[in-house]
C-alpha cells in the first residue's frame, strides 16, 4: 500500500470507530508499518486540517471527529481490484450480477487515470476456479501494484529458507491458495511462490518492467481465467 492509500485508510479506520480511539500501535500492525511511520502520517493529515486528536492513557490513541470528515468517493485500483475478486468467488450467487453492475457503476465515476490503473492490475490476477479466501501480505499486494522487485524470504516444501530476489508479475489463484507469480532472478526464470511461505519481505526501489505472458504459467488456458473489471 503506498502512502496515499495508507492516508486515507487511516481516516477511515479512525471513522469506523470514532469516537473511540486507536493506538499508533494498533495502527501500525494493521497496516504493516512502525509506530513512527504512523506517527508521521497522523502528523501529516493534521497539517492538511483532518480533524484528528490524540487521547492520552493506557487505553488512548488516535481519535478523529467523525462529523466534520467525509469518506473518499472514489475506489483505489486495489479496491477495485478486491471488489471484483470478491465477486468472481460468489460464482453464480443470485447477486452475482447485481455485484458486477455495482462495480461497473463505482468504475464510471473513478477518475479515468485509476480506472485505467485498476484494469491493468486485474489483468495481472489469474484465476483458477473461484480462486482461494487466503489472505495476501499487504506488501506483497502493494509491489504488484506499484511493480516493484521483493526481496524475499521464501520457505520450500521442507521448510529450508532462501533468500530470492523476484520480479512480481501477478497474482495466480487455485481453491486452496495463492501465488506470487514473479521473475525469480536466483533461478533465473519465472517462478510461483506460494505466499502462506513468503517470511520477510522488503520492497526494493527497481521498477519491474517485464509482464506476465499466459504461457508463463505452464497452466492449459482452458483453466485459468484472468480477472476482468469489464
């Protein structure tokens, strides 16, 4: 998650429970950041006038006064992206299409920059059957976003640790889990790392610029489909 979006989850985390408070701590687990990266941005959206206070006690923290801000308008591209993974696991619910014209809707009112962005990142999800409900890191999901190279420590079957340095190109998701699908430059190719056995990770500053063909996947293209926001 880059630092826009973290702003204004922020608020919006805060909203969600105003007028009770949340800890720098709290916060800063909840979005994978230290306490002073939390800090700084609190900082920052008190310059920019949000109206938020801090409570002190063992039980105090960060509270925003919830009648003087208002919830953004517009989706991210993730957002987007996560509405519509969503969606394709309901299958043939009986608000499946309800679901999609809802997201077509929020997509017509995005600015025409982020609806553009959000389509690219649903092109890099693959999808296999309804695809799993298994978490994804949040820093693993923000380089795809951004394109940025991981270093990574990733375990094997057995359990044996490596360092990898990798070039994420997408998401592929079967029933049970998913992948990070990414230039792997120790085996100097394209691998699928399953991210329930991704450890440490630490974004790197290179952009990645190559992009993920079908046939990289080794998977017959009757099974996968790539997510679509059309």
């Amino acid at each position: 998650m880059n630092r826009t979006d973290r702003l204004y989850a922020l608020v919006e985390e805060l909203r969600a429970v105003s007028p009770r408070p949340r800890s720098a701590r709290w916060l800063a687990h909840r979005f994978e950041v230290s306490s002073r990266t939390i800090e700084r941005d609190i900082g920052a959206l008190q310059q920019a006038g949000v109206p938020i206070w801090a409570e002190p006690g063992r039980t105090g923290g960060y509270a925003v006064d919830r009648a003087h801000t208002l919830p953004p308008v517009n989706l991210t591209a993730a957002e987007a992206v996560a509405m519509a993974v969503a969606l394709h696991r309901l299958g043939a619910g009986p608000f499946t299409e309800a679901g999609a014209t809802a997201l077509r809707k929020l997509l017509a009112v995005m600015p025409s920059a982020d609806a553009a962005e959000a389509r690219r990142l649903a092109g890099r999800v693959h999808l296999i059957g309804g695809g799993p409900a298994a978490p994804v890191p949040a820093t693993v999901a923000g380089a795809v976003a951004a394109r940025r190279a991981l270093r990574l420590g990733y375990a094997d079957r057995a359990g044996v640790v490596t360092e990898r340095t990798v070039e994420p190109l997408g998401f592929l998701g079967n029933p049970t889990h998913w992948y990070l699908v990414a230039w792997c430059r120790l085996r100097d190719g394209v691998r699928a790392f399953r991210v329930d056995r991704i450890g440490a990770v630490t974004v790197l500053p290179e952009p990645v610029t190559r992009e993920l063909r079908t046939d990289d996947l080794d998977i017959p293209a009757e099974r996968v489909r790539t997510l679509s926001l059309a």
